[in-house]
C-alpha cells in the first residue's frame, strides 16, 4: 500500500513538473518589458505620432503642476519643473523636443493572449552632439490625463483617440530592448524574432483598442446651378430667410457688428455655411452624424450650433429637417477638414475620392498616390 502511494505520488510529481515546463516555454508572467519609440522612426500611416505629441502633453501638465516627474522609475527623487528647466539649460536639449520615448510594461503571455501593463514612461533626447536623460513620469499619475485627451491625428486615425487608447492599441513603431533581464540591441535581429512572435496575430491583446472606422469631417455645400432642385441652394435659401426673421436672434448669436454686404443694409446675406460631423463606416455604410453647423452672416462668424440647437431652429426646407438634409448627402460637397486637420484646397477632391472609394486607415497614401 505504501508502494502504490509513493508510485502516485511520483506520478503527480511527474505531471506537474510537465506542466511547469511546458507553461513556462509557452508564457510568463509578469515579466518586465522595456518599449523603445524613436520619433524618427514613426510614419504617418499609423495615424498618429506619440513621440511627437507625447512629449508635448506631458510638458504642459509638468508646467501646470499636474503630474510629478521623477528621476528614474524607482522614484527616488522628484525633479520640478525648474530643476527641468535647468536640464534642458545644461543639456541645450527641450522636453518637448524628446527624440526617445521608452515604455515601461510588465507582461503576461501565454499561448492564447498577450496582457501588459503599462508602468510609467521615461523620456530623453539624443543627436550626434548631445544626450539628455529627462526623467520619468508614472503611468498610474498620468492615466487620468492620458485617457481624457484626445492625441492629434491625421486623416488614417479615427476620430476622437484618446493618448490612452493610443498608447494601449500598440499601432505605433517600437523595438524591444529589454526583455526580463535581458537587454537587447535594437539592431539586433533577436529583437525583431521576438517582437514577431509575440505578436503574431494568433494572440488576443489585453487590453486590446477597437479601430474604429469613423473621422470627424468638415464640409461645405457646393450649389449645383445645372439641376432644377439643388438641396445646397435650397437650403442655404431656408437657412437665409430664417435668420432674416429675427435680427434679434442673430445679435444674441455673435452678429450685432454686422458689415455690409453692398447688397442691402438691411438683408442678412448667408455668406458661408460650414458643416461638422462625425463618420462611421460599418461595412459599405456611412453613418453621419451632425456635431454642429457654422452661419456666417454677412461674412462674419456666428455662433457654433450644436445638433440639439439646430433642432430648435425648427426649420423645413421642401418638408425636411436641416438634419434630414444633411445625413442623406443629396448634394455636393467639398471637405475642408478631416480629424480638425486642415485639407489643402489643392487636395480635398482626392481626400474626398479616398474616403468614398479607399481603405480609411490608408487615406493620406491614397492622396499621395493620386497627386503624384
């Protein structure tokens, strides 16, 4: 009997040893990982540039004492922004001017998924002529800032990302250069090995970014004078005998110094209309979705109108809603903006051919192609 124990106890023994080997050559757990972001390195494909803007972020909320700058991330010592200031003097390198930005993660993989958490961020600058070591800041800190401002991106992002999200959807270039306690050299082919296999796309990334496919758009309204009922025309019309009812609705809006328009003192011309909405693609469907209308009024800029105060405009034209105009796109139109990024004159019929007939992550190479 004491035999046939010892016999299943060497076998369980024998199981879990197994199964240790096994879990430990398939993952791990929480092992430090060391992220390096070159801002050279960075294309405009991605959509966004966080070494660029990162590092422009992060100096304002150190300027305005919202977050604490540290001097490695062991936190040992805090630097103020004077004691900054007086690195970027001696290192004749600025904050904002950070060619490097390295990420700090701890990393739970296993066949199935890869999680990380993000630590903290240090930031330095180096040229051929100089190196500047600026410290770190704490990811915990910085979170409640990161995830509610939104990082400049072109027209490839969709609209409205978070430096969080950002941050999190790993879309950026980065070259592991420290992997547990083993360094690696970002020239080094290993880096790259592991990089690929850990991101292979057989992985669910925790916590992983939905891609959105949606863009904040601006437009105007081109009149078509070839057709007999052009919504453009007809709404500009609708839109132009409302303000002329009430001169006093146009004052309390931003129009009491209104210039003349040389047609008649007392008209109000409807000299611009811009229009801002929010796109979404699902599939072969747009959905649009109004954020607000701009008047200009004898060339001047009223108020931003938001969707709720359009709707108090109370306004038909041919028995639609200003809205019902808008969303169904029966005229022409002419985009000024995309993703709050002014669009050239010169190229806004390709942004326009792009964003109807190309992949939305790939907008600005569809221009580029096109011009070229």
């Amino acid at each position: 009997m004491h035999f046939f124990k010892q016999h299943i106890l060497k076998k369980v023994l024998c199981i879990s040893l197994l199964f240790l080997v096994k879990t430990n050559m398939f993952g791990y757990i929480d092992k430090a990982v060391l992220l390096h972001i070159r801002i050279s390195n960075q294309h405009d494909t991605i959509g966004f540039n966080l070494a660029q803007d990162l590092p422009n972020f992060i100096y304002e909320q150190l300027k305005n004492n919202k977050l604490t700058l540290w001097d490695s991330p062991k936190k040992k010592t805090k630097i103020n922004f004077l004691a900054l200031q007086q690195i970027e003097k001696s290192s004749t390198a600025n904050f904002i001017n950070c060619s490097d930005i390295f990420i700090h993660e701890f990393w739970t993989c296993n066949k199935k998924t890869l999680s990380f958490v993000i630590a903290g961020f240090s930031f330095a600058f180096k040229s051929e002529q100089n190196f500047a070591l600026f410290g770190f800041i704490d990811a915990q800190e910085a979170f409640a800032f990161l995830s509610k401002n939104n990082i400049p991106v072109n027209a490839n992002a969709p609209a409205d990302i978070s430096y969080w999200e950002a941050i999190n959807s790993k879309r950026f270039l980065f070259t592991i250069v420290q992997f547990g306690k083993k360094t690696l050299n970002k020239t080094d082919t290993q880096a790259a090995q592991l990089k690929q296999k850990i991101f292979n796309r057989k992985r669910t990334i925790i916590p992983s970014t939905p891609w959105e496919q949606s863009k904040n758009i601006g437009y105007e309204l081109i009149d078509n004078l070839s057709i007999d009922k052009d919504w453009s025309i007809d709404l500009k019309k609708g839109l132009e005998e409302f303000i002329n009812k009430d001169r006093f609705w146009v004052n309390e809006h931003g129009g009491k110094n209104l210039s003349d328009t040389n047609n008649y003192r007392t008209y109000l011309a409807l000299t611009g209309l811009q229009i801002y909405e929010t796109w979404q693609k699902r599939g072969n469907i747009v959905f649009y979705n109004i954020d607000s209308i701009i008047l200009y009024v004898n060339n001047q800029k009223l108020s931003t109108f938001n969707n709720e105060d359009i709707e108090k405009f109370n306004l038909t034209v041919r028995f639609k809603t200003i809205a019902d105009v808008l969303k169904e796109k029966e005229f022409q139109l002419n985009i000024i903006t995309i993703n709050q990024i002014p669009i050239p004159p010169n190229e806004r019929a390709a942004y326009k051919k792009a964003l109807e007939n190309y992949k939305w992550t790939q907008i600005t190479l569809y221009v580029k192609y096109t011009n070229n």
